[in-house]
C-alpha cells in the first residue's frame, strides 16, 4: 500500500482565495465558510486521483 499518494494539505495556502498548489478550479467556497483545496496526484500505472479537503471543517468529497 506503500504506492499510495498522500495529499500534502500543509503546502496549500491556508484563507487564501487564490492556492499556488491547488488544480484548477480550486479553491473552492465551502458552506462551513473554509476554503476547499484541490490536489491532482498521480497513481503509478493507473493514471490520476482528484483530492479535496476544506481548510478549516476538513470535509472531502
């Protein structure tokens, strides 16, 4: 299980309505009234995962 990617959440830019590190379309408003971060990661020979997780309530999607 060693080949999975982890997110790095500490790198994005925390009450910031513009993230250097998020993909496109992130982030995004969230209704707790965080930020909702986006991270593209790769997955070794299966191709790409789409992570979320909002700044301040934590939820993901």
């Amino acid at each position: 299980m060693e080949d999975i990617p982890q997110a790095n959440w500490q790198q994005h830019s925390i009450g910031e309505h513009h993230c250097e590190q998020c993909t496109s379309g992130f982030p995004q408003s969230c209704p707790c009234g965080g930020e909702v971060h986006g991270e593209l990661l790769d997955i070794p020979g299966n191709g790409f995962i789409q992570l979320t997780r909002c700044e301040r309530c934590e939820r993901s999607e």
